[in-house]
C-alpha cells in the first residue's frame, strides 16, 4: 500500500512538474470572458508576463503556471487549463506557421488606466443621469482606474496614464444638446451652473472654450505616445471641437449669445482625428451634432441590428489584429447618442474595424496620431440597445460574455503589449 501511495504521489508530482502553463480559452468554452481579461490584468500587475494568442480560439491568454493565479480563477469563475511545456510548444508551433492567421503578442506592463468623467460633484453626488460601459466593465472584470476631468487635464497630469477612455461627454460646449428635453431638471441645471463655474476657474469666458483647450491636451497626450479610446458622443464631439477651433457654434442657451453663422465654410477638417466634410447641426433644440452620426433616420431594425468586424492579418497587422479578438465576428449593434458613424465621412487614413455595411455603417474605427494611437467606438451601451436617461446600468453578471463588452476590453490591454509598427 505505502509502494502504491508513493507510485501516485511521484506520478502527481510529475504531472504537476510538467504542467507549467495556464491557458485560458477566450472561445466559446469560456464561461467568464469579461472576467478572464481582469484575470490578464491581475497577472500584469503581479509583474508577470502574459501571452496574448491573437486568433487561437478566440484571442486566449496564456501564463507560467501559478497557484495563486489558478485560486483567482476559481474565485472569478474563469475558465482555464493547466498545460505541459510540450502542449504550449505545440501551440506556439501551430500559431507560427506562416500560413494560419494567428501570431503570439507578450503583454508585459499593467497599463495605467484614466477614466475621463464628471463623476461626482462638490458634494460627492453623481451628477449625470446616465452610466458609462467603460466603468462598467472595468468594474466587473476588476480593473483599476482613476479618475481624471477637465482640472487634471489642464494641469498636465494625462502622461501619468497609459490609457484614457472619455466618458460620454460633449466636447462641443452644448451640454449633450439636453436643452430642449431636460432644461428644467435640476440635474441639467446643476450641470450646466457646475461647468460654467469650471470654464470660469480656468480663465475661460464659455464652456465651450474651455472643452476645447481639454480637447487640445488630450491631442497632446495622444500624440506623445498616448492611447485614448472614446464612446458615443465622445467620439464625434471630440472631432467637431477640433475642425471648430475659434468658431462659436453654440446658440445662446449654451454660451449667451449667437453663433457664427458661417461657422460650416470655416470649418478645418485639416485638424481632425476621424472625420472630414461634415455639416453641423444648428438647429440648438435638436437632439445631434452633425451628420457624422447615423441616429437620426436610421432605417435598421433592431432584429437585424449587427455589425461585423474585420480580419486582420495577425502577423503583419497586429495592432487591428489585437483590438478585434472575439469570439464571433458578428456583434449586436446598440444606440447611442451616437450610435455609428457614416463611412463617406470617415477620413480615408482611418481603419475601420466594425461595419454594417449594408446601412453604410462605420462602428468601430481606429487610428495613429503622432506616437499614439486613438479609438472611437459607436453606441452607449453593447448590452442595451436603446439606454435613455435615467436608465439603470446593465448588470454584467448577465453578460459576462459580450462581445461588445470584449471590444472595449481588447482596448484596455493593448498599451501592455509588446508594440510592433504596422507595416504598410
């Protein structure tokens, strides 16, 4: 008996000797994909390496094999694998043959994570009725972020992070263009009173002036290397601020008085992340900003609301390549204030990742400024198709395996990954 213990004890040993990889399928055989990039995240910031296996069942990770990190697993309810030297071998071995789409992309750092809101007030009270996925999911995965808004932004303290996002925001000056709707909730007053007293701390005489010298230090940011990922109506009011640059475009409900009514010929896409030859919106009451956004007469009906993201080649084109890892090619589409932009106005230069191309959709769209790189992804939310005001946040535990929610995340990661140029 004691001969047959020690034969199993030896036998476990060796198993557990050999076993000196953990896999984490990001295929449909995992049970928590929200979860599983936290677990990446964790391992990063445990100042071990994690090896992203773009296009090898669905975009898995995998690490040197740990028993802190398997118990973390077990606790987030991660799907995951321990594997011998010789299985991971095999599997570099399949991803670097050159004629399967798949490469292996070493994640190195745990990135630094802004998040850009006015999340609370003077009073520590919430101040806009509406939530933000990015938060969410950076929530729920387990992600750490801070907190940063126009005061941090103007003080220079963006290069301390690796990564912003921008939170749904109008960096126009118009206050989400909420006048019509919303002008006598005390959540829009106490707004618009909290941020004209902002522009007027910073020497600016209107919000609008103020937002664009926040947008003129997140450019800064982006160009020395940054990366910056934005959703809804903080993607094409971002552009519109640029290419508006010493125009007034708002109406006296915004800034007191008129806009210039040549606004439109003065404007210079010249300056512009995304979007060319755009029109404004002037009517103030009107709930959108230009033509970019597709909201207003789209003719998709929700059933039959999908886009699909594009392949790239993993070898050569790693930085798209990294930013599309999913589980499915084709996603559900979701509203937003802007929900996607229209492909005739997306600048020629721009990569597009996600279409509808039936409507004429570009989703999700990325690009290089100086050193940096940005992103802009259409929608509110990927797992609530129309979220309105005042609407509770979705609850995660119901989607833990969005592929909508998994773009964002793919974002997150990325600044940890061993860059390599896109060659052209």
């Amino acid at each position: 008996m004691k001969y047959i213990i020690l034969v199993i004890t030896l036998l476990t040993f060796g198993l557990h000797a050999h076993a000196s990889y953990m896999f984490i399928p990001m295929d449909e055989n995992q049970k928590n994909h929200l979860k599983a990039y936290g677990i990446a995240y964790w391992v990063l910031e445990a100042e071990q390496e994690v090896y992203w296996l773009l296009n090898y069942k669905g975009g898995s990770f995998a690490f040197k094999n740990n028993v802190k990190i398997q118990e973390e697993c077990v606790a987030r309810d991660v799907s995951f694998k321990i594997i011998p030297d010789a299985q991971y071998t095999k599997i570099l071995e399949e991803i670097s043959n050159p004629e399967v789409n798949m490469d292996v992309i070493k994640l190195e750092v745990a990135p630094k994570v802004a998040v850009y809101t006015p999340e609370v007030n003077a009073k520590g009270e919430t101040i806009q009725p509406w939530d933000d996925a990015v938060t969410l999911v950076l929530t729920y995965a387990e992600i750490p972020y801070e907190i940063v808004y126009d005061t941090q932004v103007l003080e220079g303290k963006l290069p301390e992070y690796d990564w912003l996002h921008l939170h749904h925001e109008d960096f126009t000056g118009q206050y989400g263009k909420f006048y019509n709707s919303y002008k006598n909730h005390a959540w829009y007053r106490d707004h618009v009173k909290n941020m004209e007293a902002l522009a007027t701390q910073h020497g600016f005489k209107k919000v609008s002036q103020l937002k664009l010298a926040v947008v003129k230090k997140i450019q800064e940011y982006v160009a020395g290397g940054g990366f910056m990922f934005a959703m809804c109506s903080a993607t094409d009011t971002y552009d519109i601020a640029l290419a508006a640059e010493g125009l007034d475009i708002c109406d006296h409900m915004y800034d007191g008085d008129k806009p210039d009514p040549a606004a439109q010929s003065k404007l210079d896409f010249s300056k512009t992340f995304a979007f060319k030859e755009f029109t404004l919106v002037k009517n103030p009451l009107q709930y959108e900003y230009s033509s970019i956004d597709v909201t207003q007469g789209r003719k998709v009906p929700m059933k039959m609301d999908y886009f699909t993201l594009f392949d790239f080649s993993a070898k050569w084109d790693p930085i798209p390549s990294m930013l599309t890892q999913c589980h499915t090619r084709t996603v559900k589409g979701f509203m937003g204030q802007t929900t996607a932009f229209k492909k005739k106005e997306v600048k020629s230069g721009v990569l597009i990742m996600g279409e509808n191309k039936s409507a004429g959709e570009a989703r999700y769209i990325h690009g290089e400024a100086g050193f940096g790189t940005w992103t802009f992804y259409g929608g509110h939310d990927p797992e609530d198709y129309r979220h309105l005001v005042h609407d509770p946040p979705t609850d995660l535990n119901l989607h833990p395996n969005s592929p909508g929610y998994r773009l964002i995340l793919n974002n997150i990661l990325f600044p940890a990954a061993k860059k390599k140029k896109r060659k052209t």
